[in-house]
C-alpha cells in the first residue's frame, strides 16, 4: 500500500469541505468511532490504499506496537505531508483522552504508515505547532472545533512528526 501525498497547501473545494464538515458532525463521529474505525483499516488494506472510509479525505494505516503487549495495532488515521515528514494529529474528535495509538506511537516510535517505515516523534516546539496547525486546518478542517472541544477539557491534542526511517 503506497503512501500517497497529501499536500496542505493545495485548496480545497466546497465539496471537500462540505464532506469534512459532515465526517465531524456528532452521529457521523459516533459511527465512525463504533463502526468506521475498525472497518478503516480493513478497506483501505484490500484497496492497497486507493479507498478508505474518509472518501476523499486521505487516510492511511498506521501500524504501532501496543505499549503494554507489544502486540502488532492498526488504526486507520488523517495525515499530510510536510517535506519528507509526516504529520499526524492526534485528536480523537477532542475527546479528553489521547489516543491509544499516540501513547504505542510514544512508546514504541518505530511505526509504518502505509507500507513505509518512520521513527515517530511528538512536536513539542510552540511555534512549530502553531505551523503544523495551520497546515493541518487546512487538511480537514473540523480539526479546530477539535481542539476547542479537547481544550475545554484540559488537553492540548498532540502532533506527532512521521520521519522516514533510515534503512
């Protein structure tokens, strides 16, 4: 499954931001969550990456080792490219908890992303944030309301830079 690139400069349409408003509306979350993000991973895997449940918002599959089991965890996620760098948002829709995959990505930074390998690290510099945020709104946009949800609740979503491992 190749990575295809997500370019958060490129301008969207009406319809891309009309299809990333209802991905994030609360009905639309709730299936995602108990239904989508398990069968995410599944499609995109028998479509080699060509199709996921985000449509036309790009997704890929982010395999990490489980912090606690060590065991092999796929979890279907949004991300763009920066240069030669991945970026991924860890927002769970701005639940008050990070994601799991965040803390096996912590835990264990050796990760794929499609079928490439990357060593994850977490972005901690304020003005690189800031940076990525701008980008990352621009990829899908629900990801504001996100952190204002999150933020009510005391988190600040995590990003987390993708660098390609070296072979």
């Amino acid at each position: 499954m190749t990575l295809r690139p997500v370019d958060p400069i490129r301008q969207h349409g009406a319809p891309y931001r009309a299809w990333a408003w209802l991905l994030s509306i609360r009905p639309v979350l709730w299936l995602s969550r108990h239904v989508g993000w398990t069968l995410d991973p599944l499609l995109l895997r028998l479509t080699r990456g060509r199709l996921g449940m985000g449509l036309v918002v790009r997704t890929a599959v982010l395999e990490t080792r489980g912090a606690r089991t060590g065991m092999l965890r796929r979890k279907a996620l949004i991300y763009f490219h920066d240069g030669d760098h991945v970026v991924l948002v860890a927002a769970k829709a701005g639940a008050p908890e990070h994601p799991a995959w965040f803390h096996n990505a912590r835990a264990n930074p050796q990760v794929r992303l499609g079928d490439a390998p990357f060593v994850a690290e977490v972005v901690t510099d304020e003005d690189e944030c800031f940076r990525l945020w701008v980008l990352a709104d621009r990829v899908f946009p629900p990801y504001a309301r996100f952190r204002a949800a999150a933020a009510r609740t005391g988190r600040a979503i995590p990003l987390l830079r993708l660098v390609p491992a070296q072979a």
